[in-house]
C-alpha cells in the first residue's frame, strides 16, 4: 500500500466529517498534499482548507504513518485540475478537457468534452486533435494507458464575436 492510499485511508473520515471530500493524496518529496473539494465539485472555502488540516493534522501527527519530517498541505484541486484516477475522470464527465496522450503515438492531443469513463478507456468528444479544429464533433476513445496527462479546462467566460474588439485587452 503506497503512502497516498494509507493517508488517504486514514484522514478521509475526518475529511468528510468536515463537510467537503478528498478529491486526491500526493506525496512529492518532502510534502504531502491532500485535495479536497465541496461535495459534488464546487469550490471550498479557506475555513474549509483549515478545517480539514487541523483534523487531518492531528490523525496523522496521532498515527505517524510517513517516516521523517513532511510538510502537511490541504488545498483545492483548483479550476484547471489534473486527472489521474479513474475517480477523477468519473467526477468531470460533462466538462471540456485536454488530454495528452504518450509520445510513441500518432495523435499527441485532444481537446473536448469528455463524455464517458469506460473500465479502461475514456470517450471524449473531440473539438481539437493536435491543435487542429475539427469540422465537426469526432468521438474519440482513449485507453488509460495511453495517456500522458488529463486536465480540465476553465473557459473564462464568452469569447469576443468576430470582428469585435476584446475591451479587456483593448484588441481586436
């Protein structure tokens, strides 16, 4: 059992008793991070954040499951977030995404909505396939194996009608 999935074992309880889920564990060097998020998604707040750090905190400072000095950090998985579970992917079904598939193959990237999470696969429907936009809407089947990285993608609202200029940016 790798330390992500005994921490994760050991804090979820707590996590949740704290009004929010544990979307990830990462442990990278000498941190280890826990994700969480708001039921169903949403954001969480930053009493949130410190809510679950205290209690997850104490369990693990209680049971001491990592040898050595960590540095224990809670955060939300943000609005571009990354992939990697079977979990993840389950929970973003609707949204836009990119994926990056594994150098040996021919299609690099795809961007779309993913559609389906399938035993060892993901269905998206493709808008973009290596930078390209496609004419139309391609269904594209993606086994787990092949890919790179997976993240979410937050459009930050409309895009400007051709011919208008953007007035953030004060272009056109």
């Amino acid at each position: 059992m790798t330390v992500e999935d005994q921490v994760s074992e050991l804090v979820n309880e707590a996590v949740v008793a704290c009004g929010v889920e544990l979307f990830d564990v990462e442990y990278i060097g000498a941190t280890l991070r826990l994700v969480i998020t708001a039921p169903g998604g949403g954001g969480v707040s930053t009493d949130d954040l410190a809510k679950v750090n205290r209690a997850a905190g104490a369990i693990l400072d209680e049971t001491d499951p990592i040898p050595g000095r960590y540095t224990l950090e809670v955060s939300s998985p943000g609005l571009e977030r990354k992939l990697v579970k079977p979990k993840h992917y389950e929970r973003s079904i609707g949204e836009e995404v990119i994926v990056k598939l594994l150098p040996h193959l021919d299609t690099r990237r795809i961007k779309g909505k993913l559609t389906e999470v399938i035993e060892d696969a993901i269905m998206v429907d493709a808008i973009e396939i290596d930078g390209i936009d496609l004419p139309e809407v391609s269904p594209q089947r993606v086994e787990l194996t092949d890919i790179d990285k997976t993240r979410t993608v937050f459009e930050w609202g409309p895009k400007p009608k051709p011919g208008q200029p953007n007035k953030k940016r004060g272009k056109s």
